[in-house]
C-alpha cells in the first residue's frame, strides 16, 4: 500500500493541523515549559546569548554590556549553551520544523529572487532582533507568555504589534511588490 | 475564449503571492484561469483560502515537493 494515500500518514504529517489543534498544543507546551524551566517560553532572548557566545569565541567580551550585566544573564553565559534550556529549545524548534517538513515531502532549497528579498531580509530580521531585545521580548516571550501570564504588556505589546504590521505591509506593497 | 494566465511566486514569502494573486485576479475576466505558482506552504493554505471566500472556483495540485500549483477559475 502506498503510504502516501494512508489516512494516518495524511492526518498526522501531511495535511496542516487546524488553528485550534496548534493552539491547544502551544498552550499545553507553555505550561510544561513553565513547569520545568521556571521560565515561560521564549524564543529571541537565547539568540542574544548565541551572539553573546559568537563574539566570546572570537575574542571578544560582553562583561561589561548593561543587557549581560545582571548575575542571572551572567550565570547562564557562563553555563553555556548545553545547560541554557532556552538554546535547546530554539534548536528544537529548528530541527522540529525540519523533520515536520522531510515528513511531508516539502523540504526544498528556495531560490533567491531578487536582491531586494536579501535586503529585505536583512533589514526586517536586523528591526525585529532590535526591537524584541529593547522591548525584552518578541512575539512569543512578550506577546504569548506575557498574555498567558496574565499580564497587561502582553495585550500592549499585541496592539502595537498590530499598527506595526499595518505599517510594515504599507512599506511591503510600496517597495517589494 | 478564456484564457490562462501563469503567476510566478516561486520564492515569494508571505503575503507577497495573495497579494499578487489579488492583483493578477483583478486584470482577468470572468472564465479565466488563473495559475498560481507557490514554493511556500502558508500560501498554499492563504491563496486558495481566500480565493474561494471570494466565491472562484479553487484547485491545488502539489507538482513536486514543496511546490504546488493553485488553479483558480474567475467566476465573477
């Protein structure tokens, strides 16, 4: 029997899940990472921790940096990588994505269209790292676990997100269509 | 005598081909074909979603691993 037409191959790694079966998950999963790590779930915050270690190993120090200089940022530079449950995590996340697509057959190397997709990409991932560290969080650590912690800044952080896009989609039709 | 048109969004992330495809859509009339042509898995669940709010006949067909065609016929 070919795998492809089994309903069960077509349920659990073909089709995309619902909305709701991606919220039930996600919610599930914030409260186990709550439960483990003592943290809620975030995703930027260990991506300073990796160019916290990028600059070491090539030599450099961030000792003296207002955003490393509390006990906490400092204990878990020092830990490294393989004790930082958010680090895992984000390598989780990467491999998941991953595995999820080879399961599908959808895994494919994209082709670069223009130069302005490359700019694009740079200048919107250069914003989005900026803000999520200014702002301590990004979508996930200031807009998701700060809304499930039941936290005003998470429905602030939601509305500003909001004009933001709107703002970002006007800059997208004007330059990138 | 309807005619078919192809849109190239291989490459294109989101919302960048529903845009396109709105616009490409807005040029034909009613009884043309419309070929989307996506490398990008939330456009093949965006694209054909809101084309079939809009009331056109939708069909998607995966052409090779992670590439998809979405045929969308104008129907007003």
């Amino acid at each position: 029997m070919d795998i492809k037409k089994n309903k069960y191959y077509q349920a659990w790694f073909k089709n995309a899940w619902t909305y709701v079966t991606g919220a039930v998950l996600l919610s599930l999963f914030q409260i186990v990472t709550m439960a483990t790590t003592n943290d809620p779930w975030g995703v930027s915050g260990p991506f300073a921790n990796w160019g916290a270690w990028i600059f070491r190993a090539i030599g450099g120090s961030v000792d003296k940096w207002n955003y490393f200089s509390s006990q906490g940022a400092q204990a878990t530079l020092s830990a490294g990588f393989l004790n930082d449950p958010g680090s895992i995590r984000n390598l989780g996340i990467i491999v998941g994505a991953l595995f999820a697509t080879l399961m599908a057959s959808q895994f494919k190397f994209k082709k670069i269209k223009s130069s302005k997709q490359i700019v694009a990409a740079m200048a919107g991932g250069l914003l989005m790292g900026y803000g999520a560290r200014i702002g301590f969080g990004c979508n996930i650590g200031a807009l998701f676990s700060g809304i499930a912690s039941l936290s005003v800044s998470g429905w602030v952080f939601a509305l500003f997100l909001f004009f933001g896009a709107v703002v970002g989609s006007k800059f997208l039709v004007k330059y990138f269509m | 005598m309807a005619k078919e048109v192809i849109l190239d969004c291989m490459g294109e992330a989101c919302p960048v081909p529903l845009i396109k495809t709105e616009n490409a859509l807005k040029k034909l009339e009613i009884g043309d074909v419309l070929v989307v042509q996506i490398d990008h898995s939330c456009a093949m669940k965006n694209v054909p979603e809101w084309a079939r709010k809009e009331g056109h006949n939708v069909e998607i067909e995966e052409v090779d691993d992670g590439e998809w065609e979405v045929i969308i016929e104008k129907t007003k």
